[in-house]
C-alpha cells in the first residue's frame, strides 16, 4: 500500500463527513470528496506539514465546493424532493415547513457572519475539529479560535432570537 493509499483510506470518511455537511447532499459530498483527493494526490509534494494533513484535505475539498457552487450556480435552497426525502412520514407538513424554514433561516445567517467567525463556526461544527486545529489553520492560538468560535456561536444566536422577533 502506498503512502497517498493510507491517507486516503484513513481520512476519506472525516473530508466526506465535512463535505456532506456542507452542501446537505450525499451525491455532492462523493463527487466533491473524490475530486479533493485526486486535486491532494497531485500536489501531495507541496505539503508542508505545517498543519495536520486532515485539514489540509479538508480545505481542498472546501475550495472544490465552492467551485462546484460557482459553476453550478447552485443556491442553497432545498428542492420539494429533497424536503420529502429528508423528512419523515410521521412528521406533519407544518413541522416540515417550519423545519425548512430555520434550516433556510440559519444558512442566511450563517453566509451573512463575517469572517473569520463564519469560517472557523464551520470549521467546528462541520468538519469537527478541534482549537488546536482551527488556531493552525489561521495561523493563530488554540485560545484565539475557542473564543472566536464562541463569539460566532454568539452572533449566530443573537442573529437568531431577532429573526424569531421580527414575525
């Protein structure tokens, strides 16, 4: 087994898992996921180690969503079909709706935050990571990225309660 082989067997789950947290979409995740490894093993010469190789691949397949988005034009609305497969049968039509609708709620939130808080609040709850992790990503401490976290979970939540006023 080569070196890019237990790489991509050990990390191909965590890029997925981030992947399809991201874009919502099983079939995207796979598709982004594939083409982050094949873009890492091709430039694996280039990787420094000055971060941990999972957040390496990880920023990869980030950078490849974004460009997927861009040429797709995809928006991140959820399509009826998708809305019936995501949801139960025992769940009525007004909980889906109201589900749809802070899930809507929290992406517009969540593309409004400005960075760096937007990306490090992805960063941790997406990809799971950990402060250490993040501060490494950014150059930064451990400490800055638990309290910028924090203060983005913060603006999330306040962002939150004043959309839950203004019905």
């Amino acid at each position: 087994m080569t070196e890019f082989e237990k790489i991509y067997q050990d990390y191909f789950d965590d890029v997925y898992r981030y992947i399809r947290r991201l874009s919502g979409d099983e079939n995207i995740a796979e598709e982004i996921t594939s083409e982050a490894f094949f873009k890492a093993m091709r430039a694996i010469h280039s990787f420094r180690g000055d971060c941990d190789i999972r957040v390496w691949l990880c920023q990869i397949a980030k950078n490849c969503y974004y460009t997927y988005l861009k040429k797709s034009k995809k928006t991140d609305s959820v399509t009826d079909v998708e809305l019936s497969e995501f949801v139960s049968e025992e769940i009525t039509m007004e909980e889906q709706c109201i589900k749809h609708e802070e899930a809507a709620r929290i992406r517009a939130i969540l593309h409004n935050v400005p960075e760096p808080y937007k990306e490090v609040f992805m960063w941790r709850v997406f990809a799971e990571l950990s402060f250490k992790q993040i501060g490494q990503i950014f150059g930064k401490s451990e400490n800055w990225a638990c309290v910028t976290y924090h203060r983005a979970k913060t603006k999330i939540q306040s962002r939150l309660e004043d959309k839950a006023y203004e019905k």
